[in-house]
C-alpha cells in the first residue's frame, strides 16, 4: 500500500469514528430496556424511542431478532452519486421509508440515489448512520 492510500485509509478510519463499536438487534434494545450503542470514540449513540416503535410496527418479530441497527448507509469513494445498504432486513426497512419495498422481491443489497438520503435521515435519523468507505 502506498503512502497516499494509508493516509486515506486512516483519515477514513478518523471520520468514521461515529461508527458502533457494535450493533444490536432492535429485538436486543426493545426486551433489554436498553436505548443505545457505544461509538469506536466511547461515546454514546442513543435511539428514538418513537423511531424503535416506528422499525417495530414494520417487522415481524423473526425480522426485529435479525435487525442490525443502526442501519449503515455506505457512502462510497467509488460510486459517488450513489449510496448502498446491505442486508435484507436493512433494506425492507429502507424501502419501506421510501414506499419503494416490494414483498416479492427479497433483495439482500440496495444501492439507491444520494438525492434519498434526507427522506430517510428524516424518518429515522437516530436509528440510520453513515459509513464512508474506500473501494
């Protein structure tokens, strides 16, 4: 790796501090009584009680064990007009916010214009997050 790549990469590393250490199931915040994760900086993210309500009246209870939150919306170096979410109860969830979500077509990755995210972010803003990756 060159030089240039491993300052990208650690400045990369430096803005996603705001990432979880680790994520939890909606399942795990709803029964444990539990409202937040601890940030890579040791902080805390804490969630919207409405917004878990909101994710809990969308999915069934095998889909609220499987769900990761928060939910990772991946802004690439590469695929700029773009942003990505994988998982295919993350992205029910998304396409549900977005009235886009078909029952017939299961898919475990979505790549979806930029121009989306406010309407997501304004739906769920403490339950969705940023990730900033290099491809």
């Amino acid at each position: 790796m060159s030089k240039i790549e491993d300052i990208l990469n650690r400045e990369i590393m430096r803005v996603n501090l705001h990432l979880p250490r680790r994520r939890v199931t909606l399942g795990d915040l709803i029964d444990g009584g539990k409202d937040y994760v601890t940030l890579r900086d040791g902080s805390r993210h804490y969630f919207r009680s409405s917004e878990l309500e909101y994710l809990s009246s969308i999915l069934d209870e095998d889909e609220k064990n499987r769900l990761m939150l928060p939910i990772v919306l991946e802004i690439s170096t590469v695929d700029r007009g773009y942003f990505r979410v994988r998982g295919k109860i993350e992205v029910k969830v998304i396409e549900t916010v977005l009235g886009q979500f078909d029952p017939l077509e299961e898919k475990s990755e979505g790549r979806y214009p930029r121009y989306l995210l406010p309407r997501i972010r304004r739906v769920l803003p403490t339950t969705t997050t940023y990730a900033f990756i290099m491809e």
